[in-house]
C-alpha cells in the first residue's frame, strides 16, 4: 500500500508575501522541505491561489433515479470551451462563522430551489492542489427532483442559474462524452455511478 510518510512538520515556512488581494487573494510561500533521499531543500518559492474551502452538493433523487444539474456561465472557461456556461453540481464557498453542512443546505435552496430531505457527507478533496489551497466538501443530497425547476441565484452576486433534472444514466453518459467537464462534477457524478444502488 503506498504510504505517505512527511506530514506538514516536514516542511518550515520562511515566509508569506501577499501578492494581490480582490475577490480572491495570491500570495508568494517560499518553504524548504524534507527531501526523500534525506536532508532539507533549498529554499523553493511558490505563487498560491488562495480560494479557501467550498462545499459540492449532488442533489440525488433515488425516487426518479434523477439528478439536479444548474447551468450558469463561468467566464474562466470562455477561453478552452465551446461554451463557458457549464453544468454543474450545487456548490458554494464555506464563509466565516459557517458550517459545511449549513451552506449544503443554504446553497441548495439558493442555486436549485430545493430542499435536501438528507444529507449526507461523502468526502473531501483538493481542487488543484499544484496551485490552489481550495477544498471541497462533498456531499449528496437526497431530493424530490420534482420541486426542482426555473431560474435562480442571488442577484447581489450576478448570479444566473438555470435548473435542469436528468436521468442519472444521461448525466453520467455526458461525463462520458466530456458535455460535463468540470472537476468536482465529474467527481460527483462518477461516485454516483458508483454507489447509486446503495442510496436511498
């Protein structure tokens, strides 16, 4: 079984420079670390997207056997999509003072107009873990895909999210043929694949 032996003690931070601050922040981390053959590093620099920790929400209905997509434009995949609205599992970054679990059911209601009947923690996972500290905190929903429908999303945020309900079956077959190609919705959708008919 592969073991991952340095835990964070194995590295010593020599310093955190803030690079820019808006909607999200960077900043610059040089650190050494312990090496494999033994010894410490030299001295390595990394620039970090700070983006904090999200929840992911698989909206599930194990009734109809269906599932709860929202569409809505993300601008970061104008450059490398065919179209920069995406569909997408419910999600929502965790603000101070917040619950994982409190902003599941906050964003549920904001993004897809429904309410989870149970929810259910799955796991949590690293988004891109090369550049970015960004967390997800996944989990499933257990829903009545019927109260799922039209348009929704806080205007204070700009936010313009269309509902859709399909078969689980359609949307693990548009993971397959890369119609839904962002991370933590493959991720969602592949576990459902999964463990479908242990849900209910």
């Amino acid at each position: 079984m592969a073991k991952v032996n340095f835990t964070s003690k194995d590295v010593e931070i020599i310093s955190k420079k803030p690079l820019y601050q808006g909607f999200f922040s960077m900043e610059a981390y040089t650190f050494k670390h312990k090496l494999f053959a033994g010894g410490w590093s030299e001295p390595v620099t990394r620039e970090v997207f700070e983006r904090g920790e999200a929840v992911v929400v698989l909206p599930y209905d194990p009734v109809t056997d269906s599932v709860v997509l929202i569409e809505q434009i993300r601008i970061p995949a104008y450059q490398s999509s065919t179209s920069p609205w995406l569909l997408e599992l419910v999600a929502g970054m965790i603000d101070k003072g917040y619950s994982a679990e409190e902003v599941a059911h906050k964003e549920l209601m904001e993004e897809a107009g429904v309410t989870a009947e149970k929810l259910t923690r799955v796991n949590s996972y690293l988004a891109s873990p090369g550049g970015t500290t960004e967390r997800f905190h996944f989990y499933w929903a257990k829903v009545d895909a019927s109260q799922a429908k039209g348009i929704h999303g806080l205007d204070t945020e700009n936010e313009d999210i269309r509902v859709h309900v399909v078969s689980r079956e359609l949307a693990y077959q548009q993971v397959v043929n890369g119609e839904i190609d962002n991370a933590s919705t493959v991720i969602g959708l592949q576990w459902l694949q999964l463990n479908y008919q242990s849900l209910n």
